[in-house]
C-alpha cells in the first residue's frame, strides 16, 4: 500500500504511475462490479447444507421425496436435486436481470453429476431469454437435454442440445447428440458460450456453442416467434434446471456455476491485466 501514496513530483514519478494505474484499475473494477452484476456465480458453498440455496426460484419440493436443497461433501457444497416422488417434477431457476442491462453474448459453465440414471424424464439445462412483449419463460433459444434412449435405459445418458429443430433456416445441428456416453457417478464440466446476434444476416438469430470433454458442437438458438426478426433485443438472463416430467428417480448434483455476460469478462480481464501491468511495470 505504500507504494501508492508516494510523492508526485520529479523524483517521484514511480509513485505518480501507481496512482494512475491504481486510479484506472479500480475504475475497470467499478465498472465490471456494475456489468457483473448483470450475471452470477455460485459454488453453494456460503448456503446452509440441508436448506435450498440462496437467490434460487424452485417449484415442485414438498421436502420429503422432492427436495432441492444444498448437499455435501467434506468441504465442498453443491446443489443437490433429488427426487422420488413420482408425481412431481422439480425445477429450480436463477435469474440475473439489471434493468439496462442486455446480455447479447457471454457463457455458461458449470459443473454437473448425475448420481444414478434418471427414471422416466430427461433433465433439461435452458436459458430464458427476455424480450419486449413476451413473457419471461417464452423465450428459450438455448436447451441442453440429458436422457435415457428408447433402447438405452442403463447407463450411459444420452447427451444433445435442442438447437434450431423445425424453423427455418435448418439447423444442421439440431438434435445432434454431444455424447451418447455422458458419464454416470462422476463431475463433469459443461460449457456453453452463446452470441446474440449471428455474424451472417441471413441468419441472424444467434448461435451458440456447446463444448464437453474435448467435444464442441454449433447450433443456432432456437427460432420462437420472431425471436430471429429482431435478435439485438434478445437478452439471456435466466437459468433453469428441471425435467420434462415427474421422474420415478432423480439424483443430481450442480455445482460451480458461472453465467457470465461478454462485456463483464472483459471487465474483468481489463482489471487483471491493469494490476498485472502495475505489477511488472510499476516497480
């Protein structure tokens, strides 16, 4: 801290680089705390183990035999979605809308175990949209689906993004499987970097991408209503976690999840390389 306060004047000008290097880095900080905002992280691990976890939406629980509550291991806190009810499909939502603020391009990543094969459903990954004019779940331009296959109700689960299925222009990607050997029993890493407004204006929707174990497939968001018409108004800002139906057995973990918008990683990458530059520079 000391190095901050030097004098400024001729002998000091050292001292007068830290200053305005600390100035502008703590101005990228602001900044990107502001941008941030617009997005989440969330690793569980300040949330109280056996209660449902902080800032999360859920619907379905009755506490018993469907539950969405924080689990542990060791050290390590996650979210934990169980379910035997049978009769009830659980769903938990986290949205991250800052008036102002429009989240065209950016990632998702997070970390997912399915404990067992899921009976009778398929756990679905989406991420809402908003838009004028258009509820806050009408839109969902980007689904991840794992299931069991018609002749594959043991493990592995089948691994596919929905992409651009039924709407012009094809998606030659849509449906197309990432795995049909998606891991049962073990952490996985899954991420998916979307932008907003496709680079060709013929199709001008939005694409994404989906990347898991070394595997990367490409898709176009799914076309709703006009959501390809006027793609600059397209904002993701929600994430959702449910199964298509009521499962006769569900155990999944989700942990270290990281929904983070373009502009506010390149915040913060500004911030890192302004300190970083002070680091090799200012000495």
């Amino acid at each position: 801290m000391n190095s901050y306060i030097r004098p400024i004047g001729a002998a000091g000008c050292c001292g007068w680089f830290n200053l305005k290097t600390l100035a502008v880095a703590f101005g990228a900080f602001v900044v990107s705390g502001f941008v941030c905002s617009a997005a989440f992280t969330d690793n569980f691990q300040f949330d109280t183990v056996g209660a449902p976890p902080s800032g999360w939406t859920l619907s379905g629980t009755n506490g018993t035999t469907a539950t969405e509550n924080v689990a542990a291991e060791g050290a390590n806190n996650f979210l934990a979605l169980r379910n035997t009810s049978g009769s009830t499909a659980i769903g938990a939502s986290r949205s991250d809308v800052v008036t102002g603020t429009s989240e065209t391009s950016g990632f998702l990543q997070f970390d997912i175990r399915f404990n067992q094969g899921i009976a009778g459903a398929d756990l679905q990954m989406i991420l809402f949209a908003s838009k004028a004019g258009y509820c806050s779940s009408c839109l969902q331009p980007i689904q991840l689906d794992f299931f069991h296959g018609a002749y594959n109700t043991n493990n592995p689960l089948l691994f596919t993004s929905r992409g651009n299925n039924g709407y012009p222009p094809a998606d030659p990607n849509a449906g197309a499987a990432i795995t049909n050997n998606f891991p049962i029993g073990s952490w996985q890493t899954i991420r998916v970097d979307f932008y907003s407004n496709g680079p060709d204006p013929s199709q001008p929707r939005g694409t994404y991408t989906v990347s898991w174990n070394g595997i990367t497939n490409s898709y176009y968001y799914l076309n709703q209503g006009d959501l390809f018409s006027n793609p600059n108004s397209i904002a993701l800002d929600k994430l959702y976690i449910a199964t298509d139906t009521a499962p006769t057995s569900e155990s999944v973990d989700i942990d270290n999840i990281q929904f983070i918008p373009e502009p506010s990683a390149a915040m913060l990458l500004m911030a890192g390389g302004l300190l970083l530059w002070r680091r090799r520079g200012g000495r």
